[in-house]
C-alpha cells in the first residue's frame, strides 16, 4: 500500500465561483450506480434492489438489513447507527439518528462498584451493555419515508440469506475467536453464532431461522413488529432475567431523530458528516478549520504529518470535554467549528516540537483496537446517495442473544463515559457531556460522510471505533487532492487521539525518513499490531464511492483491509 498523501494543488475557489462551479454540476446524474459494502453479499443485495427499481435509499434498507446477517459481529438489527441521506431531486440531506438510547432505569455510576471503581467487562459483555436499538426504527423509517418499494421487497435479501445461511469466512473465524469466551457464556448466542461451541469452520453454512422470523415481523408491522407486541415482551424479559435493566416503555418510546447533519469548507469542498450524537462531523470540521490556517501543499512530507498529528490531538481533546448527546448536553457546535476558535487552537501549534498532549488540559489516557462496526456508500442512478455507518459496538457487542429472537444486542452503553477520565474500549476518555443518563444517546465516533466540490463528490466512511474520524480526516485530504476511490481507500493510515498521547500508524505510513523525523519532534510512534498476531496489521475498512463530474466517471472501492465489495454497473 503505497499511496501516501500527496495533496496534489487544490483550485481555491472564491465562494463567487464556487456557487457556479456546483450550479453548473446541477441537474447531472451519474453515467452508473455504484455500492461499496464492507460484505460482498450486502453489496450483491444492494444491486438486486437499485435493479428492480428501488433508489439508493431502498438499497440502503436492504444492504443494512444483510450486512446484520452476514457480519454479525459488526451490526444487527441489535445495535444502531447515522444513515446520511442526499436526495438529488431538492438537494435535501438530512442525518437520519438510529443510535441506541439508554435505558430509563440507567444511572450515571451503574458501571461501577462500591469503591467507585469501574466493574471490568460490564458496560461490554451481557444485556447490562446494552442501549435501546436503533436499526429497525431507522430501516422502517428509511424505506417510508425515503424508499419506493415496500418494506418486504428491501428486506427479502437479508431473510433469505438468514433462512438459507451464508459461508462463515476467515474474517468471521478470526472475530469469533477473539470473542468466543463471551459468546460460549450465552447458550442462546453459541447454538447460533458457533459449532458445537466452538468457532464454526471455514465455509459452514451459518444459518438464522430466528433472525429471519425477527425480519418477518418488521415486514408485516414496521417499527411496530420490533418495539411492541410479542416480540418485544420476548426481549424484556429475558433482558431482566439476564440482569439488564430494559422495560416495554423503553422500546416503545424508541425513535429515531433527523438531524441536520455538521457542514464545514475546506479550500473549496464541502464536507457533509455525522453531527452528535456522533463526535466525527465537528471533530472534522475543528480539524479542517485548523488545517486550513496553513498551506499543507507547500510544506514537507515530515511538517504535514506532523501538523494533521497536531491537528487531530486537539480535536481528540475537545472531543472528550465537550461533546455528547445535543439532546442533553449543550454542545458548542458552532464554537468548535469556527474558524475563529481554530485559530486559537493553532497558535499552540510548534513545527519543530510535538505538544505533549498533558501539556494541553487534563482529560484522560490508552487505546484499544476496533475492527467492528462497519460502512457502506451508495449512489443511485438518480444522484441520490446514502453514506451509513452502523454498529452493535465491540465485536459480537454484548454477545448476548434473548432466545428466539436471532440477533445479538449491542454494547454501546460502553461508548458512555461510565467515568468521567477512565478510557473505555477504544481508549477514549469523556466527562460531564457524555456521562450516563436515562434515555440519552452514547457518544459515537461514526462518521459516514459527503464530500462535494467543483469536481464531483464522494460518498465516504469506515468502522474503526476511535480512529474513525481521523480515517475520515486523511480520506478527505486525499479526495481533496484529486483521487479516486480506490486510492481513497488505500491510504496508509496515521492516527492520534489526544490520549494515549502516542501516534498509533499503519506499517507504511511513513517513510524512515518521516518516521525519524517525527520521533526528534518529540512525538512517539507506534507501529499498529495485527490484532491476530504475526507482524503489523492494519485498520478500518472504509467504503468509498467517487463521482468525477468532470471526467463523467464513478469509481468505487472497498477496503482491501477487508473483505467487502465495490460494484459500479449500469442501473
Ligand atoms: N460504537 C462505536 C462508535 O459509535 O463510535
């Protein structure tokens, strides 16, 4: 993976001819469609839709539903997650918020013992982990509101697939082997997601007879077939009997919310991404208000790394003081995106020494991985475009599975800070905003995102816990610079988050060169490990679609970190 970031000169539109350069694009469609999914499966069923007449937003509800089924350690009809929507016809975009909500009976210390101290595994494992899902309220949303075809239609894959079974890859071998102590301690999720109790071998047909009954009865009532009735008396009480905390009130009172997604410029391209409850569309935004005080293209290889390292440690602490679930918390949006506030922010910045992130302003400290959750893009022969991350949170999220029902519950209640300074699975601190409260949102590093300039636009996002939003960030320099999708994509990665206060890096991120030059700055470097062993791994697994008006070309890619995949066809 060679492909380091070039920042190839960028046309700095005056705002002037910047409105006409986008009103020129105005009214043209995309000579193809295209998917990227982060399962070759889900793009399969994203294509059967668009063909058979469904918009981007049907397909968005199909490949959603299939990904649930084929990645069940990624997302669910358990979990929750942002759909970014673009209709083409009005220009409207909208955020459609499928996050899991806590509880009514969750409390600010309910992770934590009598000392006070956080109860290791408890806010990740079991139903205790869980928040109310969101995915089903936001599919039967989706497909009514946005979609042409019926509900049944855009589901028919995923229950196909889950009736019929689908091979168990290497990839769903290597996640269930990190998780199998947990998934062996529920009988419910072992006799599905295992072989006799063991990781099932390479190709056994896995199949979800429960999971496709769950997807019949959002077919024939909607949101309603989730939240309410049978199968909702089904989930509360074996939650309680587990040890959770979920009533009927808290699924039936379950919504989703459409919010006006976080808007910044950078030299000329919009950036459109998640707003909060996600982190990612303002820690964009504060990043590239930073960034646009310098000109990136006139410095070196070894002053640009360490300028966006600079840059993404700044963003990553404010993320942790301020931000949380706008419904709850007042978030200074307006302040943290701010070219005034970034220029504050900057003058800090030294070029020839790294700011020790202790040195900034207490919050926090370590690390951890993030294969889960996952990404897909998709552009429909209209110009219509979804960008959607969704997630059951860790791997296999609580691995917890209420008999019967066939999908595993999320433990997003762990991306709350159970306390405040105390790093949870990703690493990531929080405070007061994103502290535990009945009925509020987690905090998300999800950051499904638009992209638009004179030249096109780019349908972007990717799982990786933390080290979303800075895969974000470096994806859209690159898009910025003139690339393609599949460049887009392969981007060797660099990431820093405040705290820990290391740069975690892909093996080729840097040259020696820029590495050496990094560490006399000060900064110190980390080789990303494989999680699995055996030498330097790599992370995220991002979804990319292009459309290059100027060249009346659409290119799309899927990571080849993973094992999904890129279609672009004639719808
Ligand atoms: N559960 C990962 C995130 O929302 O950031």
């Amino acid at each position: 993976m060679k492909n380091r970031i070039s920042f190839i000169s960028l046309s700095c539109l005056s705002p002037f001819l910047l409105f006409f350069a986008l009103l020129a694009n105005a009214g043209v469609t995309p000579p193809q469609a295209a998917i990227a999914t982060a399962h070759p499966l889900a793009t399969e069923a994203g294509q059967e839709i668009l063909r058979a007449g469904g918009n981007a937003f049907d397909a968005a509800v199909a490949v959603t539903a299939v990904l649930g089924v084929v990645e069940p350690y990624g997302s669910g009809l358990g979990g929750g997650g942002f759909w970014l929507l673009h209709r083409e016809a009005d220009n409207f975009q909208v955020m459609v918020d499928g996050r899991e909500k806590a509880p009514m009976a969750a409390y600010r210390d309910m992770y934590l013992d009598d000392k006070g101290d956080v109860i290791s595994g408890a806010s990740i494992n079991g139903p205790l982990a869980a928040g109310i899902p969101g995915v089903p309220a936001a599919m039967a949303h989706i497909a009514r509101k946005y979609g042409r075809l019926p509900l049944a239609k855009n589901l028919a894959p995923a229950i196909r697939l889950a009736r019929g079974g689908f091979a168990v890859d290497e990839q769903y071998r290597r996640y269930a082997e990190m998780r199998l102590k947990t998934l062996q301690r529920f009988p419910a999720t072992a006799k599905i997601f295992l072989y006799n109790n063991a990781v099932p071998p390479l190709g056994y047909l896995l199949k979800q007879e429960d999971l496709a009954n769950t997807l019949e009865s959002i077919v024939r009532s909607g949101k309603a077939g989730f939240y309410q009735g049978a199968l909702a008396n089904r989930l509360v009480d074996a939650v309680k009997k587990a040890g959770g905390i979920w009533s009927l009130d808290d699924l039936k009172n379950y919504n989703i919310v459409e919010r006006e997604p976080v808007r910044t410029e950078y030299r000329g391209m919009q950036l459109i991404s998640a707003a909060p409850p996600s982190s990612g569309g303002i820690a964009l935004a504060s990043m590239v208000q930073m960034l646009k005080q310098y000109d990136l293209e006139k410095l070196s290889t070894a002053d640009r790394a360490h300028l966006i390292i600079e840059v993404m440690r700044r963003a990553y602490r404010d993320r942790a003081e301020y931000l949380g679930d706008s419904d709850f918390v007042d978030v200074p949006v307006a302040r943290l995106t701010s070219t005034a506030y970034a220029r504050e922010l900057v003058k800090g910045i030294r070029m020839d020494e790294a700011t020790p992130s202790t040195g900034l302003k207490p919050v926090g400290r370590p690390s951890g991985a993030g294969s889960d959750t996952t990404h897909f893009s998709i552009l429909d022969k209209e110009g219509n475009r979804v960008a959607a991350t969704v997630s059951v949170n860790y791997l296999f999220g609580s691995c917890f599975v209420v008999p019967g029902t066939g999908f595993l519950l999320n433990d997003e209640m762990d991306d709350f800070s159970a306390k405040p300074g105390v790093a949870n699975a990703y690493g990531l601190i929080g405070a007061e905003a994103n502290a535990i409260e009945p009925g509020k949102r987690p905090l998300s590093s999800m950051s499904p995102t638009f992209l638009e300039d004179n030249r096109g636009i780019a349908i972007i996002g990717t799982p990786g816990g933390s080290r979303i939003i800075s895969m974000v960030l470096l994806a859209a320099l690159q898009y910025a610079a003139g690339a393609d999708a599949q460049s887009v994509v392969q981007l060797p990665r660099f990431h820093h988050q405040y705290m820990p206060d290391i740069v975690m890096f892909e093996n080729d991120a840097f040259s020696e060169k820029t590495e050496q030059e990094l560490a006399l700055r000060g900064h110190v470097l980390k080789k990303q490990m494989s999680p699995y062993g055996g030498g330097f791994g790599h992370y995220g697994n991002m979804q990319a679609i292009v459309w290059d008006k100027h060249k009346n070309k659409v290119t799309a890619a899927s990571d080849m970190r993973g094992i999904g995949a890129a279609v672009v066809f004639k719808q």
